[in-house]
C-alpha cells in the first residue's frame, strides 16, 4: 500500500476497462481520476497534479502518443503507464512502463504502485549532493 493516497489519472476509452481499473487502485490504496479520450484527458492534467498517469495510446479523438508527448511537456517526471494492443517498441515515449493487452486491473494497480515507487527513487536520488549520490551508487 501506498504511504500517501496518490492520485492517478486513468485514459482508457472502453468505460468497462477504466472503471475496473479505477476500482483496482482504490483497492490498493490508490485515488484516481478518469478521461475516457484525450481532449478529456489534457482538460483534467492542466487542473489537477497526479502521481502517474495510466494512458491508452488508442483513443477517439487523440493518439495515446501525442498526449504523452503533452504530458511530458507539463511534467516531465510524471510517471506515465501505457497500455496497447501493440507489440512495437514505444522508447521513443519514454514509459515508466508499457502493459501489453489483455491486462488486469491488478496488473494495473501492480505497475502503477512499482512505477511511482521507481519514480521517488529517481527523484530522492537527484536531489542528493553529487558527493552523496556517487556514494549510493
């Protein structure tokens, strides 16, 4: 379980899908708000700060890819969690993590939980004097 209530933000576009998830990270400790497609989903990141963010790169209006290159742009450090149907390697979007479909929400909860765990790390790391951080190494 989490030591705070992070919140996540959830883009899927099949409401089924999204809502199990929501109910999964609930479930392990989580809060999250949902997008059901990307115009949705830049509306809620520009109003709220999240933890992560668990995208689907197809949706209506939006490719999964260019918001991430937006979220990127408003938070470089937030963790983003992609889920796709696709077997193509996705580095050029830099995930915290890809979750290759059919998943389950505890898969969900489970990567979510491991990529703001990773992310802290980075974060507590790089703010260590470089003296510190060459001695944790």
């Amino acid at each position: 379980m989490p030591e705070a209530r992070s919140t996540i933000l959830l883009v899927e576009v099949d409401d089924n899908l999204r809502r199990l998830f929501a109910i999964a990270l609930t479930l392990h400790g989580y809060d999250s708000m949902e997008a059901r497609n990307g115009i949705e989903a830049l509306a809620i990141l520009d109003r709220h700060l999240f933890d992560a963010v668990v995208l689907d790169l197809v949706l209506p209006d939006i490719d999964g890819a260019s918001i991430r290159q937006e979220i990127a742009a408003i938070s470089g450090h937030l963790p983003v969690i992609i889920l796709t149907d696709s077997r193509e390697p996705l580095r050029h979007l830099n995930p915290a993590c890809v979750l290759h479909k059919p998943i389950s929400p505890d898969d969900v909860a489970n990567a979510v939980r491991r990529c703001i765990a990773e992310s802290r790390t980075r974060s507590d790391a790089a703010s260590l004097p470089s003296r510190e951080r060459i001695l944790h190494s």
